[in-house]
C-alpha cells in the first residue's frame, strides 16, 4: 500500500521518497549495559496502531523528519522535525 508523507521544507510527497529510519525509541547513555544497547537496536514495539517513526527524504533536501503513522492503514496524520516538538501538521 503505497502513502504520502508530508515534509517540513517541502510539503506533501510520495513514501517511496522516503527512507524508514525506525521507530523513535529512547537512546540509552552512552555508558549504559550492552544488554540494554541491544534490546534499543533490536527489539521493536512494532505497534498495531499510531507510531512514531523517523523518515528520511533522500530524494528532495536530505533532511530527516519525525511521523505519526498508523501501522494498520500507513495514514500519516502528523510530521514534525524532531520527536520533541510539539507538531502541528
């Protein structure tokens, strides 16, 4: 099923565009136990439902972007640059 995300600098845009990067998940510390590194490279949530992910749109301005998707229809219903903003479309 093919979908469209809408980018920050250059607004709406077919996925294939896009790289996935993965969910966005909690780095751990730099010093934190290989047991916890390999649990945040490895395992994912894989949520059935709305999910944060990061995108990067390799084909247009190189930038990466944080996207609300639901996993079940891939309806994008937000983009923001980080995972920390507060996004508004």
């Amino acid at each position: 099923m093919s979908f469209q995300i809408e980018c920050p600098d250059c607004g709406l845009r077919p996925v294939w565009e896009f790289h996935f990067g993965g969910e966005v998940a909690q780095r751990p510390a730099a010093d934190a136990e290989a047991a916890r590194w390999v649990d945040y490279i490895y395992n994912k949530t894989n949520t059935r439902g709305p999910q944060l992910e990061w995108w990067f749109h390799r084909s247009a301005c190189k930038s990466w972007l944080v996207a609300e998707r639901d996993t079940r229809t891939n309806r994008v219903t937000e983009t923001r640059r980080s995972p920390l903003e507060a996004g508004d479309g």
